[in-house]
C-alpha cells in the first residue's frame, strides 16, 4: 500500500500547475466555488488551446490516437490541478466525449473529431437532461426519426451547458419507441449552429448559464450517430464509469478550505482573534478531516480497477465531497458572524465572500451530475445488494 | 500510489475471519457479558497462536515485528466479530508504552509475555469525575524516599481482574504534566478492585489503592515524562480503534442489510424502502472514508512519516462511521432489535461504548485544529 504519488507523478503535478499558471490570462481562473466550469470567453477557449499546445490534453489517450498513452492517474493530476486553480476542465472533450469515441466512434469520426479534440478546437455542449428527464434519463424523449440516410430530431433538452458556445452537441435521442426504454436511445453528433437549433439562456442563481434547446427538423445523417442506434444508454453509463473523477474534482473544496482555514487563523471578531476559540479549533479540526476524507475518497475511485467497484466508489465520492462542501459553507458563515452574508462582489466580504457563494454553488454539487439520492440508490443497489 | 494489500495481507484478513467465525460466535460475546475475567481462555489462546498479541512487538522481544497496516487488518476483524480480547489494552498500550519508555530490563521482563499472550498488561489511566486529559490525572503518587506510595482511585481498568500488571498514570507534581508511569501488581496488598457494570457487560473495574507502595524501579521512562509517553501511544494506538470501530459498523450492516433483504412489510422486502436503503448507503460511504483514513494514519506510521494526527482524525472519522453504521443497521431491525435475542444490539452497543470510551470527540477535534492552524501561522 502506499497512499503517496510517485516523484515523476509528483513532478508532472508541480510542472502542469507553473504551465497552467503561466498559460492563463487574468480572469480565465474562476473563483473556487466552482465546480471547474467550460470555456465559455475567448480567453477561456484560448487557454484551453494553449494547454493542448503544451501536450496536456489526451494524456491517456492511445498513441495511435494523436495520445501520450499515459496512466489514467496523470488525467487525474492535471484534473486536479485546473481546478485547483480555477481554471476551465478538460474533462468533458477529451475525457467523456473522446473516450467515448476512442471506444465506440467509427474510424471516420475518429478521424474527423479526435484531432480537434486533442487541440482544444472545438468545444462541446451535452444534450441528455429534458424537461420531463432529468434523475430518470431513460425516459427522455426526445424524438428522431428514420428520414434517408439519416435521423430527424425534434423535441426538447433542457439544462445543455456551454449549448450557447458550443461547435458540437453530443445528444441522446430517442430512436426505438417500440423497445424498452432504456434500449431505444441513440446517440448523436449534431452542429450547434444547425438552423432547426434554438438555444435560450437559463440563468443559474450561481450567476451561471445554462441552457434550454428546441431542436425543430434537425436532420443527422448516419455518419454522426455514434455506435450502434440504441445503446446510447450504455455508453454514457460506460463513459461515466471510467471518467467520474473529472466530475468532481476536490481542486474547489480544497481551495475553499483553505481559504476558510486562513480566515480563522487572521480574522478578528470583538478584537479578539477568532483562532483563539474553541469552537473555531474545533472547526479547523473537522474542515482538515473532511477534507483529508474527501480527498482519499477520489483516490479510491481513482484507485479502483473494477468498474463496478469505480461506480460505487464515485458515488460514494460524489455524496462525501458534496455533502463536506455544504457543511462546511453552513459552518463557515455561521463562524463568521455579521457580514457572512455580504456577497462576492462585496469587497468588505469576510473571506471574500466566497462562503455566501458557496453556500449556492453547493446546490448543484449535490443535484448535477446525478443527485445524492440517485447515489445513494447505486450504493444501496450495486454496493449493498438491497432491492431498492 | 497503490491501495491494495500484499497477498500476505490478504491472507491475514482471511485466516483471521475464519478463525473468528469458528470461535467468536455471537454465544461466546453474550457470554462475555458479566464475565468475571471478560475473555474465554481458549479464544485468547487461538488468538496468541496466530500472532495476534504479539503482531507489532518487535521480533527481538519475541513479537512478529509487522506494521500498523497489520493490526488495522486484525483489529477490523476483531471489531467485525466483537471479539472480547484484551489485546488492544495489552499489546497496543501497554507494550506501545514499554518499547517506548520501557528500561532494558523491563521490556525484557514484559514484552516477550505479552506477545507470546502467556501475559496480560492494562492500564489505569482514567479517574472518577475527572476528565480526559492531563489535568484528570489527579492520583497522587506520594514521593517515599526511592519510590511512590499511591493512594487514591482510577476507574474503568480493562480487564483489571485478569491483568498481571497494571501501568498507572499518576501525579508527580502540581503542573499539568507532572504525569508518571508506575507499573503495579493488581493483586498487590492495599489494592481493591470493583467491578464496573458497563453498558457492554465488559470487564472493567475500579481499582483503589490504599498506601500502595511501588519502588522507582517500577517507573516507566523518566519522571515527569509520563504523559507525553501515554499521549503519544495512545494517539497511535487510534488507528488500532479506529480500525476496530470500522470492522465493528461492518459487521454490523452486514446483518443489517441481510435482514433488510429478507424482512418484508408492505408485501416488499423493507431494503426496497429509501428509507432504509439511503441511510444504509450513507453509513457505507462513511464507513469507506473511515476505512481510507485509518489504513493512510497505518500506512504513515509504517514509513515514518507524521502520523500521529492522522490517527486522531482517522478515530474520529471511525466513531462517526461506526456509530451512524449500528445506528442505521439497529432501526432496519424495528422492534425485534430492541430484543436481546438478536445480534444487531451486540454492535449497536459496543460501537457507541467504544466511541465513548479514548477520548472526547471535541477535545480531539480541538487538538487537530490547534496543529492545523499552528502550521499555518
Ligand atoms: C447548472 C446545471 C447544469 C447542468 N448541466 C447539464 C448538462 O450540461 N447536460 C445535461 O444533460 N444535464 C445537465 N444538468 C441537468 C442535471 O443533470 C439534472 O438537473 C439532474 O440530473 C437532476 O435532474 P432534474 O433536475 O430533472 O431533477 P429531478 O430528477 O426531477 O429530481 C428532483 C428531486 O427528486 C429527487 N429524485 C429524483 N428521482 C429520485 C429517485 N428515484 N429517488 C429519490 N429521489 C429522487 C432528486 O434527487 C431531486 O432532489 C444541469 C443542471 C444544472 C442545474
């Protein structure tokens, strides 16, 4: 057993972060409630352009594939390292849309989307989430038809991240009303600049966006399905279970802490210090627990060989970095005292009002990506073996 | 990075449950309960055959000379089968505080027993209406000419009937730590011993020392050193806790989870129930971080690295785990649990005398937190 990193994984860490640092314009570092986010500015996509420019993208690509056929583990440092800085992921093209292409795309798209990926050319929104399928994905529907060579899609997604951005939507529509539902969908590759696409801005109470997207008569032709029609469900299940740990990485939580941490040892309240307390030792005591936790959960996803034990792990991860992270925003204003609720955009905001913030930004750690209770379903089921 | 055991692990973990599923069945815990010595002889001697007490002693004073990933293997066992062992008291405390403060003489004297099992050690640490800390330590040990006379009360002594020697933590001197370590025969003339009744059944005793007198020569380490000796083996000795308050939650949902599967209201089995199954998949995730933190303070240990506060977080962490687990696994059960024929009160109430019983969990967070912020300043 031994819990550390090798030196060159040490030393990989440690280059990828002054590259990182000395790539980024000011303003691509988003501040560290969040969850990473996408290219979304010139300068985002620029830098996301420099760092493939730096070999930093498809670390454990194959070779053949334009990839450095690297240890899952580095992917998972450079991971940490971005959003450790707050700077956009990698994950979403290179890690679930690439790998997905890696395994399922023909040699075409291959081809076609492997390079440009690699290059940070393009960028990617994901189309699954609908207004009436969100935890119960395989109920979405979204339809395509057979029309020629191709599929027509009409209907509604909802919550499509980067759409308003995007060059590419990777979406799952459904093809086989007839087949159970969870074998009837596709997956497809659709131009975002289609002119069947409508993109509304949804406006998150993080100050984010999102996105709702009509698609009207949007044609695709076969070559942008990818794999076999109807296992789509089955590729994004896959997908996830190799690249969870891109979903939530401990970067943002490990930088709140420590913040936080560093507000406790300097702040003043009555003109005494706040570390003098008690109750604030204590709290320094569970907030570098929870962290140290949180941090060895994502190890163990990282660590798992077996998918199935990987989907486990992750879930498990996803509830214990979600769950510390509102605990210790609900901990850390009620530390604070008056001023706890001034915003970021405050400049008297004890910690920079980065707790105000965090206390919202939690909201979708705990929903996105699967809620917690979706979780703890996958844990009960697949980890426990209980029939719920 | 690599979070697998070696084979040699793997089999340890494997003999060691199957030993304990032959011989500590739920009978021999139940009968524990009350017992005057508190362990059965023949499960102590299966133990002392495998190695068990003598795990981490090292090989020249007769011990196998393995690491604290060893014994966080056998104390989850141990905590999974709630086996009644003074092994923890013994091997971890007592031959922790000997090979760390012990003369030549005396470990020479006391480590090859205990690792053999042939003998048992305890320690008095603990005292009536004090606390936790230092300042609890009140016991006064009398300076005679070339020694100690101690008079005065320690309580909740592990396995004291059964003990052959006892190291009690004593007050030499008025500041905080003027703490000694004394080693005392229990069945020495001016000791009285009294039987606690636990909310285990465990054996634990007050000891009452009426003019006790013990030479220098009897004393652990240096004077005035006691505490900073017993601070230190104890906190090491939290990922042995840890560990078995970890296997303990385990046993524990395993029963729980079995009778969820089974046990059907509503025409259903009650593992269909969210409400059962979330909370089972929480105690899980708990369970999973606890188990990652107590091997990281185990692994820290064995390649000299700080550990000490990563075994205080890795206990803390435990008890968390440990008890949301029994806690979880005691309510699937419904009313049948609150009944004395069934296992799953075995666990509910050990995990949280255990959780209660090394340290108090606001005391500890405070100790983590002052290192943490200290290091920042
Ligand atoms: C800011 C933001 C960005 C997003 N980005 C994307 C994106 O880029 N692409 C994309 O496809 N999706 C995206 N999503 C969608 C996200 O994945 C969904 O919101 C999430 O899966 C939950 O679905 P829902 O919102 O429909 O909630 P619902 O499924 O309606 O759930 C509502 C509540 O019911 C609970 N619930 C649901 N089912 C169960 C059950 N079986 N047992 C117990 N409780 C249950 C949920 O836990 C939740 O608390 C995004 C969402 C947000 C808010």
């Amino acid at each position: 057993m031994d819990f550390d990193f090798s030196e060159e994984e040490h030393a990989f860490r440690k280059k990828a972060g002054e590259y990182i640092a000395k790539i980024a314009k000011p303003g691509v570092a988003y501040k560290p409630t969040f969850n990473s986010g996408y290219a979304d500015t010139p300068d985002r996509k620029q830098f996301m352009k420099d760092l493939a420019k730096g070999g930093y993208l498809g670390l454990s690509w194959p070779e053949e594939y334009g990839g450095k056929g690297m240890d899952p583990v580095y992917d998972y440092l450079l991971t940490e390292e971005l959003a450790y800085q707050g700077m956009p992921g990698s994950g979403k093209g290179v890690g679930i849309i690439g790998k997905t292409l890696l395994r399922r795309g023909s040699k075409e798209q291959q081809e076609r989307f492997l390079p440009q990926i690699l290059n940070a050319e393009i960028d990617w929104a994901i189309g699954y989430s609908e207004p009436d399928a969100g935890s119960d994905l395989g109920s979405l529907k979204l339809k395509a038809v057979r029309d020629g060579d191709g599929w027509r899609l009409n209907g509604q997604k909802r919550f499509s991240s980067s759409a308003h951005f995007a060059e590419w939507y990777f979406l799952m529509a459904r093809t086989h009303p007839d087949r159970p539902k969870h074998k009837g969908i596709t997956l497809f590759m659709v131009e975002m600049d289609h002119p069947g696409i409508q993109v509304n801005p949804m406006w998150t109470i993080d100050g984010h966006r999102t996105n709702e997207v009509f698609l009207d008569d949007v044609w695709v032709p076969d070559s942008q399905v990818v794999g076999e029609p109807g296992q789509a469900f089955y590729y994004v299940a896959e997908a996830l279970d190799f690249e969870r740990h891109v979903l939530f990485p401990l970067g943002p939580i490990q930088r709140l802490s420590e913040i936080f941490l560093e507000w406790l040892n300097t702040a003043t309240i009555d003109g005494e210090p706040v570390r003098d307390r008690p109750e604030a030792k204590r709290l320094a005591g569970k907030i570098a627990r929870g962290l140290e936790v949180c941090r060895l959960q994502g190890l163990s996803v990282l660590a798992a060989d077996d998918p199935k034990v990987a989907t486990i792990r992750s879930s498990m991860n996803k509830i214990a970095m979600s769950e510390f992270g509102r605990a210790l925003a609900d901990e850390a204003l009620e530390m604070m005292g008056p001023g706890a609720w001034l915003s970021d955009s405050d400049p008297d905001a004890p910690a920079g009002g980065l707790y105000a913030r965090a206390q919202i930004a939690v909201v979708i750690w705990i929903i996105g990506a699967g809620s917690n209770e979706i979780q703890r379903n996958i844990i009960a089921r697949r980890g426990l073996g209980l029939p719920v | 990075m690599d979070l697998d055991f070696t084979e040699e692990q793997k089999q340890l973990t494997q003999s060691l449950r199957r030993m304990l599923g032959d011989k500590c069945g739920a009978d021999v815990v139940r009968r524990m309960e009350g017992d005057e010595k508190g362990y059965p002889d023949d499960l102590w001697r299966e133990v002392a055959e495998m190695g068990l007490p003598g795990l981490t002693i090292s090989e020249q004073y007769g011990g196998l000379g393995l690491g604290a990933l060893e014994q966080v293997i056998a104390f989850e066992e141990l905590g999974r089968a709630l086996a009644p062992v003074p092994l923890f008291v013994s091997s971890v405390l007592a031959a922790g505080l000997l090979e760390r403060a012990g003369s030549e003489a005396q470990k020479g004297e006391w480590l090859p027993a205990i690792a053999s099992g042939e003998a048992v050690l305890s320690i008095a640490w603990l005292e009536p209406g004090n606390s936790f800390s230092e300042k609890g330590v009140q016991m006064s040990a009398g300076a005679t000419g070339d020694g100690y006379r101690l008079n005065g009360k320690k309580f909740m002594v592990q396995f004291a009937a059964a003990a052959d020697r006892l190291i009690v933590l004593v007050r030499s001197g008025p500041n905080p730590t003027d703490i000694d370590l004394v080693m005392v025969d229990p069945k020495a003339k001016g000791i009285t011993l009294k039987r606690h009744k636990t909310m285990v059944g465990d054996a634990q005793f007050e000891v009452a020392f009426d003019n006790v007198e013990v030479p220098a020569a009897d004393r652990l380490g240096a004077a005035g050193e006691g505490w900073a000796h017993w601070h230190h083996v104890l906190r090491t000795g939290m990922i042995a806790l840890a560990a078995w308050g970890i296997g303990c939650g385990e046993g524990a949902m395993t029963l729980g989870t079995d009778y969820a599967k089974e046990r059907e209201q509503f025409g259903v089995p009650i593992g269909s129930f969210q409400a059962i199954a979330h909370p089972f998949a929480d105690a899980a995730t708990l369970l999973a971080g606890a188990r990652m933190i107590t091997l990281e303070a185990a692994w820290a240990k064995d390649t000299g690295r700080p550990h000490t506060r990563l075994a205080t977080m890795a206990w803390l962490e435990a008890c968390d785990a440990s008890r949301t687990a029994t806690k979880v696994s005691q309510n699937a059960f419904g009313g049948i649990g609150f009944t004395r024929d069934i296992d799953i009160q075995l666990y509910f109430r050990r995990a949280r005398q255990h959780e209660l019983s090394w340290g108090n969990p606001d005391a500890l967070n405070e100790e983590v937190g002052t290192e943490v912020l200290s290091e920042l300043a």
